[in-house]
C-alpha cells in the first residue's frame, strides 16, 4: 500500500509509478500511430502507382499548350510517347549497313510496349546518321521499355555504332531514373544525417531513436492520407512533391519534437514525476508548435493561388505532412517520454534539482549561449549595423541569378543517354526532329497558317494529319500538300475534326532550346490572325516557365502580408513582426544571391527554373520565420517578466541551444535532396540549406536580438509593453548573472 501522506502513483523512494489509468492513455496513442503506420509503411514502394511527371498534366487548363493538348486526341488513335532512336557511324554508312540498323530498327516492334507504326530508319544527309520514330504505349512502364530498346539496338547495329534513344520518351525515362532513388536513397540519407546530429545534441543512445521514430511515424502517416487522396484524384503527386514532402515532414518533425524534449529535459529537473514533467512540457510546447505549424501551413497553401498544378498541388500535400509532423511531436512523443521517463535520456540522465533549477533560472551558465546575450547588449547597434551590411553584400549576387528557365535536356544532372542523343540528333537531323509544333487551326485557316510556318526560319519543314497516309501526315510545301503514290496520284485529304486541322512544324533548333522557344512565341503572334494555337514540348516549356513567374509575382508578396498578419496577432504587435519579416526577407536576399554565385562560378549550373527563387522563398520564409517565432515568443514572455531588452537578453540565451540544434536538423534534411540528380531539387537542396543555417546562425543570433535591443520596448508598439519602462542598466542582471545563493 502506499502511504496516504505520499501523492497517487509515488513510491516512498521517490519514483514514478506507472499505475494501469496513467499508462492506458500513452498506450494507445502509441496504438493508434502504429496501426496507422502500418497502413502507410507499405506505400513507399507505390507512388510511382498515383504520381506523374508530365509536364503537360501540370499546366493552367487556360494554358494554350493544354488545350492543344486536348484537342490533339481527336486527330489521333493513340496517347503513344514518341522516342528518337538515333545511330551514329564513325564513317559514311554503306548499304549493307544501312541495311543491318534498320532490320534491328524495324525488329523493335516485338517489344512489349513499342506500338506497331516503327517508322522506317531515315539516314541523314551527310550519311553519317541514321534517325528513326519508336512510339511507346503510355500504359508502359517508360524507363523499362526504353531500357530493352537500347539494350537491343545495341545487340543489332554494326559495331562501334553509337546508339542513343532521345525525344519525350527518352527524357521521360531518364527523369524517371533521376527519382528512383526519392524512396530509398533520401530518405535514408536524410534520416542518416539526422541521426548523427541528434546523437550529438543529446549524447545519448537511446532519445535520438525515440525522436526519428516519431518523425518516421509522421511520414507514413502523412504518405497514407497523401496517398490515397491523389489515387482518388483530389491531389496530384509528382516525383518532385514526393521528395520535398518526405524532407519537409522528416524536417520539422524532429524539429518540433526538439522543441518539446528541451521542454521535457527541462521540466523534469523542476518535477520529480514524470507524468508532471510531460505536461509541463507539453503546455510549454504547444503554443509555439501550433503557432510555427499554422505559418508554415498558411505559407503553403498560399501556392493553391498558382496556375501552375505542380505548385498548387504542392500546398496541400506539404502542408498534410506539417499536421502529422505536428501531431507526432505533441502526441506520440510526449507518449513514449512518458511510457521511458528519465531513462530516455541515458547515459545522461536529468536529476531532481529544483533548488539548482530556481538559482539558473533557465539561462546556461557557460557556453556561447552565455556569451553571446553580453555581445548583443554591450553593442547592439553595431551589431545589426554590421550584419546588415554583410547580408546586403550577400544579397547583391542575386543580380548573377538566372531563373527564366533551362533546357529539358539539362533537367538531368549526370550522364543522360537522351541529352546525348540531342546533341547528336542536332548534327545530323534538323534539331526539333521528333519533337514537333503542333498547330490547330480551322480548314479555312489551313493554307494561310502553313504560309507562315514556311516562311519562319525556324522551321524546317511542315506536314499535315491525313487518314490515309503512311505515318497519318502528309508533307505541306509552298503548293500545297504533296502527293504520295505514282504520278497523278490526288494529294490526300487532310483530317478535320470538328471543322479544325492539325499541322506539324519541325524546328530547326533542339525542342528544348531557348531558340525554338523563340520561335514558339514568335508563330504564334504571327498565327493569331488565323485563330490558330501552337503546343507540342516547346510551347508546353514556354508556357510553364510563363505560368511560373506568375506565380512567383503574385504568391511572393501575399505570403509576406499573410505571415505578417500572423505574427501581429502572436506577438500582439506591428513593429516587431514588420521587422521580423524585413530581416527574413533580407535573410532570403543574401541565400538567393550567395546560391547565384555559387551555381554560376562552382557548379557551373545551366541557369534555373523559374519556380526556384517562389519554392525557396515558400521554404525560407515560411521555416526560417518558425525560429523567429520560436525567439519571439519566448523573448515577449521574459519581457513580461524583466523587461524588453533584459528579456530578449534571456529569450536569446535559453533559445539559443535547441533553436540551433533545429536549423541544423533541417538544413541537413533538405541537403539531402542533394542526392536526386535532379537539377531543380540540388538547387533548392542548396538554397533552403544555406538560408536555413544564414537564418538560425546569423540572423536570429545577431541581428534580430540587436535589432529589438537597440529599439527597447518600443519594438513592441501598440500594445502595453511598448509604455513599460525597462530598468536601468544598473539593475538589471544580464544574461548569465545568476541571482540568489
């Protein structure tokens, strides 16, 4: 029995009991993850079942590309994907074997997935190349399929022929095989370099397993109800989306779970029971969790303004994984800490010492986080002056930035059999082979749009689509359409559907290329006149690119009023958040010009997607303001307490350790999507990476702490902390001044 003097579930020795009412709780929230994980565990193997990385799929439905994309099923039997099947000789080719390439060109037909229509092997005019059209069946699976194509190509053509497969199936597979390692490869490596950090912050064995579990947990759950929701068609998933969601959910998970073991660790040298300590932590937590989860959460549905799919697509499915990463930290973990208690933390366990708790006061008594409060307050201002200023130099490298777009080729990092194919498929075949423009236009419009497709220098030939002819076009030249059969024979009929024709402009340049881009935007100024609309792969590329720095010029400016409104309520201010959102707007600056130069003089980058400088912008903001949050409220509630610069002194100080810990945890999770080979996804793994440490060690360290020391409590203006007086200098004991015995 316990004695009645001793409060419920204490032992005379002092420990915590786990009676069958306090443990049930715990348990099943433990439960209720587990199950649902287990549900959600398995799928990491079947997106590629609900995900797409068609570019066409993604764009605006008002988007001219899209709607000739829907208008190019009437002219046709098939969705087939076109592939280039490229051979090059080291010689002029001979007959015999010009013969050999096309018996294996027309042997591709017996593969699984290779539509019957095999286009006849077409040699160049210089006889060095041979070219020739393989159609895949979209229901295939690509990469697999263009695989077998190279594979016995290579078995067939004379040897020391080079053979490579190009066009939209060839780029298709190669993009394919740049995410193949999204399941395994990055999570693995960002859960490896999670594990290393946590294991250094917390010098135990046994908390960093505890802390990655329920950030794993919060993945297969947010993977689950992402999963599902895309199958039914409510969201759509690329391989893109796919990466930053597993980063973002690993990343601030753990982050969130950082917060509250702090809190734990804590509370449990004030509380001698652990079910005491749990809760304390846990009210400590939730305010400013659910403050930092609901901005980042109101910053990522922000990209649902966009016209571009991939975008808007990205908000809800990021922000699904910011609530389960959310739910992790404030249920299951507080329910294994609790089921673990002070054992958690082994070898390094926290002891009962209120008496040595009461005389710290929560301010480390050595370390930098000692030292660094006593720079801010004896230099504020030539503190932020001088960060200012290095930001600013920082910041000006943005003027090298070059995000208006890169070539499909240059997608790939590394080696990329279909990059190499293009560049052989430009010296020997006009360059937009395989890959044409696609003109929809009415019949009364047919001879007038053809006069001006061959009248552009970037076009090198034009061909309409017939019913009755081989490959279903038929060439268009200055006299009409040419004829095929014997002499006399009519010139077939083109195909009308709906009372509109479809002509196909090969380019003179790669379809990938900034000049057939060019050449896109010029036909169709050109073409207005006869109501035609021009898609194909260049005009999808155009009209993404188009789409993107819309989107980056509306949704920049309403995510910066939208987290500024946030932080007047939170910090019941107008000054403060103003300048907190000056600070990290300046912070985002100096990572985008830094990334600039880094891409052009080290890398040696192509240039960048439109779309890098919004996502990185959505990722810098929306995260690096969670710090700001995170010191902020903390720093208003010392203030209430001591006053405002003796408070941001304090807030600085018992931050300090734990907020530092978290930028490095997600600066080493999105590093990680460094290993994609995808170029869009190394730039942002970059940009977010240096932002999130430039944030966490500089600008929340120095410049924000100056900023609001500097200005007092005026910085606190219009609430009834701006007309409390801080006490003079004299009497107020800095950071690290312990007080009492």
């Amino acid at each position: 029995m316990t004695p009645s003097h001793l409060p419920s579930g204490r032992t005379p020795a002092g420990r915590t009991t786990r009676s069958w009412p306090r443990v049930l709780l715990p348990a099943l929230l433990i439960l209720a993850w587990l199950v649902a994980a287990s549900f959600g565990g398995p799928l990491f193997g079947k997106i590629d079942e609900v995900s797409s990385n068609d570019r066409t799929a993604y764009l605006p439905e008002s988007a001219e590309a899209t709607r000739v994309q829907e208008l190019l099923g009437g002219f046709r039997d098939t969705d087939e994907i076109p592939a280039i099947v490229v051979v090059a000789a080291p010689s002029t080719l001979s007959a015999e074997q010009l013969t050999a390439v096309s018996d294996a060109v027309a042997a591709l037909s017996a593969i699984d997935g290779v539509g019957a229509e095999v286009s006849p092997a077409l040699p160049s005019e210089d006889g060095l190349a041979v070219q020739a059209f393989v159609p895949i069946s979209a229901d295939a699976e690509i990469g697999e399929v263009v695989d077998e194509i190279r594979e016995q190509l290579r078995a067939g053509v004379p040897s020391g022929f080079a053979v490579h497969l190009t066009g939209p199936a060839g780029f298709t597979a190669d993009l394919a095989a740049g995410f193949a390692g999204i399941d395994g490869l990055l999570l693995g490596v960002a859960l490896l370099a999670v594990l290393i950090i946590l294991l250094v912050v917390y010098r135990s064995l046994l908390l960093p397993v505890v802390v990655l579990s329920t950030s794993l947990f919060a993945l297969c759950v947010a993977l689950l109800v992402v999963w599902w929701l895309a199958r039914a068609g409510v969201l759509l998933l690329s391989g893109q989306t796919q990466g930053i969601l597993f980063i973002l959910v690993i990343g601030a998970a753990t982050d969130y779970a950082l917060l509250y073991v702090a809190r734990f660790r804590e509370a449990l040298r004030s509380h001698r029971d652990t079910g005491a300590a749990i809760v304390a932590a846990w009210k400590g937590t939730v305010e400013p969790v659910l403050a930092s989860g609901g901005t980042v959460i109101a910053g990522l549905l922000c990209l649902l303004l966009s016209d571009l799919k991939s975008n808007s697509a990205l908000g809800p499915v990021a922000s699904i994984g910011i609530v389960f990463a959310m739910l992790s930290a404030l249920t299951l973990l507080p329910a294994l800490l609790f089921l673990l208690g002070r054992a958690a933390f082994w070898p390094r366990r926290p002891v009962h010492e209120p008496d040595a708790v009461a005389a710290e006061d929560g301010i480390p008594a050595r370390g930098v986080w000692a030292r660094l409060p006593e720079l801010v307050r004896r230099r504020p201002r030539a503190v932020w002056i001088v960060t200012t200023i290095v930001l600013l130099c920082g910041a000006a490298g943005i003027v090298r930035l070059d995000a208006v777009g890169v070539e499909q080729s240059e997608l790939v990092l590394g080696a990329s059999d279909a990059r190499d194919g293009q560049a052989v498929l430009g010296e020997h075949f006009p360059g937009g082979s395989g890959s044409p423009a696609y003109v929809v236009v009415a019949e009364s419009g047919l001879r007038a749009a053809a006069d001006v497709l061959l009248a552009h220098p970037g076009v090198d030939g034009v061909t309409v689509a017939t019913a009755d002819t081989p490959g279903g076009a038929a060439p268009v030249t200055g006299t009409g359409i040419t004829a095929f059969g014997p002499p006399g024979t009519a010139p077939p009929a083109p195909t009308v559907v709906d009372g509109e024709v479809l002509l196909q402009a090969t380019l003179t340049d790669a379809a990938d290329s900034a000049a057939a881009a060019d050449t896109v935007r010029e036909l169709r100024v050109e073409l207005d006149d006869v109501g035609a609309l021009v898609g194909g792969t260049t005009a999808t590329s155009v009209d993404t690119n188009a789409a993107s720095v819309h989107d980056r010029n509306l949704i920049i400016p309403v995510i910066l009023v939208i987290i500024l409104l946030i932080l007047m309520v939170l910090l019941r201010s107008v000054l403060a958040p103003v300048l907190l959102i000056l600070t990290t707007v300046l912070s985002f600056g100096t990572a985008m010009g830094v990334s600039a130069v880094v891409f052009d003089t080290v890398f040696g980058f192509p240039g960048a997607d439109p779309a890098v400088p919004l996502y990185g912008f959505v990722f810098l903001v929306a995260l690096g303001i969670d710090y700001n949050i995170f010191l902020m409220t903390r720093v208003r509630e010392e203030s209430l307490r001591h006053g405002t610069r003796p408070g941001v002194l304090r807030g600085l100080a018992i931050t300090g350790g734990v907020i530092t810990s978290a930028g490095l945890v997600l600066a080493a999770t999105f590093a990680a999507l460094a290993v994609i080979p995808i170029l869009f996804l190394v730039q942002l793994a970059f940009i977010v990476a240096f932002g999130v440490l430039l944030d966490t060690f500089v600008v929340r360290s120095l410049l924000v702490p100056a900023l609001v020391h500097d200005i007092g409590p005026r910085v606190w203006w219009p609430s009834r902390l701006d007309r409390r007086v801080d006490p003079e200098p004299a009497a107020a004991a800095p950071a690290g001044t312990r007080t009492g015995p």
